[in-house]
C-alpha cells in the first residue's frame, strides 16, 4: 500500500497473488535473499518498477472501492441464491 519494493521468502507470499520481479522479489535462500535486497537498492528502475506494479495490485485488490464492489456482487449472488431455495425456512 505504501509503494515501497518488498523482497519476501516464498512462505511470506504465500496466499497473496504477487508475482516474482514483478511486484515482489521471492528469494528463499540467504544469499538470495541478500542479493535481492542488493538487487533493489542498487537498481532504480527494478525498485520503482516493483513499488509501481506492488501498489497497483494492492490498489485494484484491496482499496475500498475494490473491496466494496466485490462485496456487492457477493450479495448480490447470495440473493439470487436466496431466491432459489429448495426448502422454505420456518417462521
């Protein structure tokens, strides 16, 4: 959310739907995780790159709006579930 490039072990990613070198680097071992860091500090263009691809992600994903109309349209499913109904509740 902050824009800044994050560098994680593939446990840490896990669950989140990041893609390695482009919102995230994955580096599972030290050295590679020391290179990755290295990689990012040292490189401008990867660093801006990964925080541009990062934060829209988390912009698309994860903002209220996102968030809200992802909850509409679940409702909106379960009405229409609803309505289907095989068994008429009790009162």
């Amino acid at each position: 959310a902050m824009a800044k490039a994050v560098v994680s072990t593939t446990i840490g990613a896990e669950g989140l739907p990041v893609k390695h070198d482009r919102e995230v680097l994955i580096a599972d071992s030290p050295e590679e995780f020391a290179n990755s860091i290295f990689k990012v500090l040292s490189d401008k263009g990867l660093r801006r790159q990964l925080e541009s691809s990062a934060r829209e992600l988390v912009v698309s994903k994860y903002s209220w709006a996102a968030v809200a109309e992802e909850f509409a349209l679940t409702l909106s499913g379960a009405c229409r579930t609803q309505g289907k109904r095989l068994v008429t509740p009790r009162p």
